[in-house]
C-alpha cells in the first residue's frame, strides 16, 4: 500500500511545472540569514557538494532525519527521539498461494512475533518484532551497517527499525520548519505516521498560502493549529503497554491472551458499544 500511496502522490507532485526531484542527493549542511536558507547540497554519483539559496527550508526526511540534526539546537536533536523498546524489521518475500487473502500472525515467547499480509500476487510484505529493549539489537541499528543488517535475510528492501517517536518543543527553527515523522513521529504501534504527515503537509500549506512573505508567522500558526491534535493522537493505546499486552513474555501468557481472544470473538462485544469515532481535526480551507 505505501508504494500506491507514494506514487498518487508524487505523480500529483510532478504534475506541477515548477516541482523538482532529485535522487542522489543529501543536505549536508544549513545556514541561516534573515531574508534566506543556505543549503549545502551534496551530489552522491560525482561526490561534489554544492551551495544553494531559498526562501525556506522543509525537513520531511523521517524519524532519524539528519537534516533535523542540522537545524535544531544540540539539546533539542539529543532528547527528541524517544525509544518505546520495540523492534522491528520490515522486508518482502516471494508471494505463497497459501498467503492470501488474509494476514497471518505467529507469536513465540519472549515477545516475539512474525506477520505476513498479502502485498501484490508476486510479493507479501512479512514484519518480525521483539518488545524487548536489547543492547545488541541497539546496536546493530545505531551502526546504520544496512549491509550487516541484510545479511539476516536474503531480502533487499530489508528495513530494521528501533521503534521510536519523536517529541520536540518546536517545530521550527528560523526559516526551516519540520514535518511528518521529522517533527512528531507517533509511530507505527499508533497507526497515525502517515495520517499526521498528510494532514500536516496540508495544514503547512495552507499556512504558507497566507503567511507566505513572513514564514516564521506560518510555521508559529501551524504549530500552534496541528500541536493539539498531535497531541491526542500519539500516545500509544493502553498506557503503552499495548506491545507488551499483545505480545505476550511467555507460553502460559499466549495462552491466556488466546483463551481472552475467543471469547472476544463469539461474545462480540462490540456489538453493545456505540460507535467508536475518529479523533475530528477541523481542515483550515485555502
């Protein structure tokens, strides 16, 4: 599904005369002046780095953004991310029959899991967790090595996650702002990453098509309409024991959980509860 996703919406991006994109390259370094952002931008194929001037600059490049780490003062970039213990790897393997139309989900004591949904007919995308904090799991991830990671499996889209969010004090700096997951990851465990990066993109914007000239006046005003939604949406269910209570520690807890589940699914209780409704955000119009 995220590849669908990406491609509706970089093929509604490139669309527009005036959009640009470019592959194989990192920011390296950011200065500020009063009228303008100082980028210096670096070439990956000829290794040649150069400088570059705009009006502003917009950080979207993850959890583990470095771009952030070059705007955010050293206390803010130090502090923000914050670890909930799990970890997870994300990859792709070939497509069984046996796989579709539903997803599968194994668990194994010690908090572990794996988790297959079907992708396309060719690919089904498989995850393996552990809600355990692990020094050496730690560490294979703080090496950034992907080749060490991918040696795991025989997988190249192999994606190994420490599991975090990101809580920081202010959105912006100057004339860089942060968005998505750069600024306010809540997640996978909440199921909101992509829903805030959205709305956030949205909400930016509309910011900037009424403060364009006075940025700084934008990024206060987005932050300030966006913050309390986030606020509300990137807790993580249950207190945050919602990885510990669905992955049980050991095999007298899995059957326990399984027994609760059963009974669950032939009582329905949910049948006896109103409508469980979405958190509402109100879109600014532009």
């Amino acid at each position: 599904m995220r590849p669908a996703l990406a491609g509706v919406l970089l093929g509604a991006a490139d669309s527009f005369p005036n959009v640009q994109f470019r592959n194989g390259y990192t920011v390296q370094g950011v200065q500020q002046t009063a009228s303008e952002v100082i980028v210096d931008i670096h070439n990956k194929a000829n290794d040649t780095t150069s400088q570059e001037r705009f009006d502003i600059l917009v950080a979207s490049d993850g959890l583990r953004s470095p771009t952030r780490d070059l705007i955010l003062p050293i206390s803010e970039k130090e502090s923000c991310l914050k670890s909930v213990k799990v970890f997870a790897a994300f990859f792709s393997i070939p497509a069984k029959p046996h796989d579709r139309p539903y997803a599968n989900l194994y668990q194994a004591p010690g908090r572990r899991s794996a988790f297959t949904k079907p992708c396309t007919e060719q690919e089904t995308s498989a995850y393996l967790t552990y809600c355990k904090y692990n020094q050496s799991l730690h560490d294979a991830r703080e090496s950034r090595d992907v080749n060490l990671q991918k040696t795991t499996l025989a997988a190249q889209n192999f994606y190994f996650e420490e599991i975090s969010q990101v809580k920081l004090s202010k959105w912006s700096h100057g004339r860089c702002v942060l968005l998505g997951d750069t600024a306010y990851c809540p997640s996978p465990l909440t199921g909101q990453g992509t829903n805030l990066a959205i709305l956030g993109a949205y909400v930016l914007a509309s910011k900037l098509v009424k403060d364009g000239d006075n940025p700084r006046k934008a990024f206060e005003e987005y932050e300030q309409d966006l913050r309390p939604y986030v606020n509300k949406v990137q807790p993580i269910p249950l207190g945050g024991y919602l990885p510990l209570l669905v992955n049980p520690d050991t095999s007298w807890g899995l059957w326990i959980q399984r027994f609760i589940l059963s009974w669950i699914s032939w009582l329905q209780p949910w049948k006896y509860f109103p409508d469980l409704k979405n958190v509402p955000y109100n879109l600014p119009v532009f």
